[in-house]
C-alpha cells in the first residue's frame, strides 16, 4: 500500500501500525507528533493505529536548542 508522510509517498505492507513505520524512519515515537488525515494521533494510541492505503500523515519531531 502507500502512504503520504511529509508530502512524500511511502510504501509499506497492509495494516503496519504506526509504531512500526515511526522506528522504520529513524524517529522516536516520545518525541514526535503525528497528525493522520488531519487529526492529532495521541502517542498511546501509535502501537495500535494500523495505516490504511492512502493515508496522509505529518509528523513534527522536536529539536531542543536555546
């Protein structure tokens, strides 16, 4: 299936969970936020949330500095 992260479509297999796609692209899921189809993802909630074919999702990871 493929996905859209960032602007940018993703492939991936059918009903990986967020979780999952989170640590294929390097992030940490404490310290990112993920908006699917326009809806905040609460981070609870990445284990479980399998994607679906043709879903958008932004996520915003933080960078600390001063």
């Amino acid at each position: 299936m493929t996905i859209v992260v960032n602007g940018h479509e993703v492939a991936c297999e059918d009903g990986v969970t967020l979780l999952v796609l989170l640590g294929r692209q390097g992030l940490n899921p404490r310290t990112v936020v993920v908006e699917r189809n326009g809806t905040i993802v609460k981070a609870e909630a990445f284990g479980d949330m399998g994607l679906e074919q043709g879903d958008t999702l932004e996520i915003l990871h933080f960078v600390g500095g001063g």
